[in-house]
C-alpha cells in the first residue's frame, strides 16, 4: 500500500488515504460510510484496489456529458417557464418500464400448435 503512495503521490488514494481492507479473496479501498455511499475500489490485489479507487474517484469529478447538460437546461427552462407563466405545463419524462412481478400480469400472444401432415418418428437403426 505504502509503495503504491510513494509510486502515485497525487493520486486520490494516496491523498484520501481511503480504509483498506479484505473480504474473501478481493481486497477492498473505501472512502465512505458504506460501498453503496461511498467510493470504492475492489481488486485480487492491494494494489488493483486501489487504480480501481482512484479510477472511480475521478468518474465522480468528470464533468458531465453534453447529453447530461442538454437535459439539465431544459428542465431548468421548462420548471423556470412554470414560475413564470402561470399554466404553463412541462412534459414529464417518461417513467421507466416496470418489471412484471406477482401482482403484473404478463400479456403474451397465444401460439397455435403446428399441424403435423405426414410425420412419423424417426427410424433408430
């Protein structure tokens, strides 16, 4: 771990100093409360763990896509639109399709049963 520091010396790992640890064979670098808050790093070495950990830690401070920014400023327009003119209604997204469960029943087409003209069982010989 040390000479991981000393090899990256600006790296988020070496500057965070995130909590190193193993579970099974993986060896885990959290920066956080938990891995599903914080930032985690996970690898079959300390070392792998840790490039892991700075790679997640900087998709956190990459700037956003330009697809991310084009919906943003519509929101932002639409919802600054709404204050201003009174009735003015924005699109809603469109929710995602949920997943069948118990209470959903699935739709399926029916399947007509081909009609076999002709056919015997195959000859074993």
């Amino acid at each position: 771990m040390e000479l991981y520091y000393l090899a990256h010396p600006s790296s988020p790992s070496a500057v965070r100093r995130p909590r190193v640890s193993m579970r099974g064979d993986l060896w885990v670098a959290l920066l956080g409360p938990t891995v599903e808050k914080g930032v985690v790093g996970i690898g079959r070495t300390v070392e792998a763990a840790l490039r892991a950990f700075d790679a997640q830690y900087f998709n956190l401070l990459r700037p956003a896509t330009e697809a991310t920014k084009i919906r943003d400023s519509a929101y932002r327009a639409c919802n600054r639109a709404a204050q201003i003119q009174p009735g003015f209604r924005c699109i809603e997204p469109v929710p995602k399709r949920r997943r069948p469960d118990r209470e959903m029943a699935i739709k399926r087409t029916p399947v007509e049963e081909p009609e076999l003209v002709g056919a015997s069982a195959p000859r074993s010989g």
